[in-house]
C-alpha cells in the first residue's frame, strides 16, 4: 500500500508550517505530501495566516525535499489557464527532480471565487472546461522538443504553442481525478487519468465509485488500448492516537461547521486506521492519501509513521512509473 498525507493549508497554516509537515512526512517515510488548492477557509474560523497559492508553496518545497512527491489533490480548473498551468507544473517537476503529481478538478467552492474576483460558471461549463484543460495540459507535455501544440475548443484556443518546459516525467506528470460525481467523473477518469481518488468517504461508497470507473474505462477500451490501468486510491480523514481522549482531541475540527459535504473519518487507535486501510485495499486501493487536519500536529504525523505504516507493507516512497505509452489526465467533483 501506498501512503501519503493530505493537508487542507487553507485553514490555517504557513509556508513554513508546510516545509516542516512535508519534511517530517519524507523523514517518516510517506511517500508522498499533497495539499488542497483553496483561497479560503471554509468554515467561521478566517484560517489565519491566510491562504498559501499550491503551486508557489508546491515549488518551494520541491527545492527543500529530496524524496517525498509533491502535488494538489485538487487543483481548480477555474483557478488558472490550461497553458501556464502545464507550463507551471512541468517547471515544478524539473525543481522536484520528476517528483510531481496533479491532481485536477472542476471546482466546487463558490465563495473563494467571489471573493478573489475569479469567474465561476455552472456547473455543466466547469465540467466542460475541465475535459479541454485536460487535452491541452496532456497535449503540450507530449510534443516533442522542436514541435508545436495547438487546440481549438469552445473555451480554449491554443495556437503553436513550443510546449516548453517539458516535464521529467514523461509523458508527463501522473494527473489525478477525484471525485464523488457518477456520471462525467468517471468518464473522465477513463479519458484521462492515471489515478481515480475517492475522497473521504464509507468503504461501501468508495468501491460503488471504483465500480462506474471500471465501466467507464471498458466503454472507452483503455485495456484494449495498452494503456496503464487506473492506480485507484482512497481519501481518509484521520484523528487517531495513544489514548481515546486523545483521537477525540484531534477529531474536534472534523465537527466543525464546513461547507465540505459529510465525510467518513477513522477516529481511535492506529490499530483502527491499519483496519480501515486494509478494508479499502480488499475493494481495489493501492493507494491511500491520509488527511491529517493540523500542520501544527507532528506529533499526529510521528504516530501515523511509527504504529501504521511499519503494518502495512509497501508503503515506502517508491518510484512512480511513467511508461512511454501512458496517457495523463484527470479531473475531480
């Protein structure tokens, strides 16, 4: 199995409260530190200092780890444009040594774009404009040096684009989908991505989810095509510790009011969390990422690493293969 930790910067935390959650998860051996792309909190508390821009955060850290990969889980396709996102994202894994990973989304949070002043359509133009980013990001990380990419959609125009910086990885970056969302999602997923995430939900729910994503992927051929199979990882929120007194202290912020839908948590011991994880791998995950809520709590980090992950296996970073044939992609909601 493999482990990485999940973190929601947006309700309150630094740059360097994230440099020091990110080192202390490579020191414990997580194989990978992804965060939330958000611009605000989503609750009564203001998240104070105030939000941190993923992908700036996400550069820096790659200059001041050496192992652990780095990425969203997600990133807002109504944040930024397809061009310079594939453009940023490449030049992070150049920074990272090819340590990079996009997990990438419709959107959903209403509030931070009025905000922050950014443009949020239906729910039906997101969707739409989340498959022609997919195309484009995916289509410039596989042209070649020398060569141009152009794209004409109906809300992206692209036109001899150098396709430069390119990735280390390649064809490019692994893309993450995640998602709830029965119908586009899992199309999606099929189209594109090279891990399907079901985030922090019942076992149950999450393998139903693991279901529609394999009969996606059979209506679009992905195995008749040679392409990869699907990394299917499962999201959990996470509140354990020594003590009961303890795992109910560390569970107090999963109760506090959020505009996030109602999520499955483990809260106990970690012998519940091994449990929990070994339930989602019996239904296809190889890949968990755990939500830890404070960055402040290393002390929750250096529990999880010392009493879950030696159970479990596999868990140590590995190296991610990117065969020459695989297709990227992705999408979330």
């Amino acid at each position: 199995m493999r482990v990485a930790v999940f973190t929601e910067p947006h309700r309150g935390a630094s740059y360097d409260d994230q440099l020091r959650f990110a080192r202390a998860a490579e020191a414990g051996g997580f194989e990978g530190f992804l965060r939330a792309d958000h611009y605000q909190s989503m609750g009564t508390d203001p998240g104070l200092p105030g939000p941190t821009d993923a992908w700036l955060t996400l550069a820096a850290l790659a200059r001041e780890t050496t192992r652990i990969r780095l990425g969203t889980l997600v990133t807002s396709a109504t944040f930024r444009l397809p061009g310079p996102l594939a453009v940023m994202v490449a030049q992070v894994d150049q920074m990272s040594g090819g340590r990079v990973e996009l997990g990438i989304g419709a959107g959903w949070y209403e509030r931070e774009h009025t905000s922050y002043g950014i443009p949020f359509p239906d729910v039906g133009e997101r969707f739409d404009r989340l498959g022609e980013q997919l195309d484009v990001i995916t289509g410039l990380w596989r042209t070649p040096v020398g060569e141009t990419y152009s794209f004409t959609g109906k809300h992206y125009h692209l036109v001899d684009a150098p396709a430069l910086p390119e990735p280390i990885q390649r064809p490019g970056p692994p893309v993450i989908v995640g998602g709830r969302g029965p119908r586009r999602t899992p199309e999606l997923a099929a189209r594109y991505a090279d891990e399907f995430n079901m985030p922090f939900k019942s076992v149950a729910e999450t393998a139903a989810a693991y279901g529609r994503v394999a009969e996606a992927c059979d209506r679009h051929g992905r195995a008749a095509s040679g392409r990869a199979p699907l990394v299917l990882s499962a999201g959990i929120s996470v509140a354990i510790g020594r003590t009961d007194a303890e795992a109910r202290r560390r569970a107090a912020p999963l109760h506090a009011m959020s505009a996030l839908p109602p999520e499955e948590s483990v809260v106990g011991s970690p012998a519940q969390l091994v449990d929990r994880i070994g339930e989602f791998a019996a239904v296809g995950a190889t890949r968990v990422h755990l939500r830890l809520i404070d960055l402040a709590d290393l002390d929750h980090l250096e529990l999880v690493a010392a009493e879950v992950l030696p159970q479990l296996g596999r868990h140590a970073a590995l190296p991610v293969e990117r065969p020459a044939g695989a297709v990227t992609g992705g999408s979330t909601a």
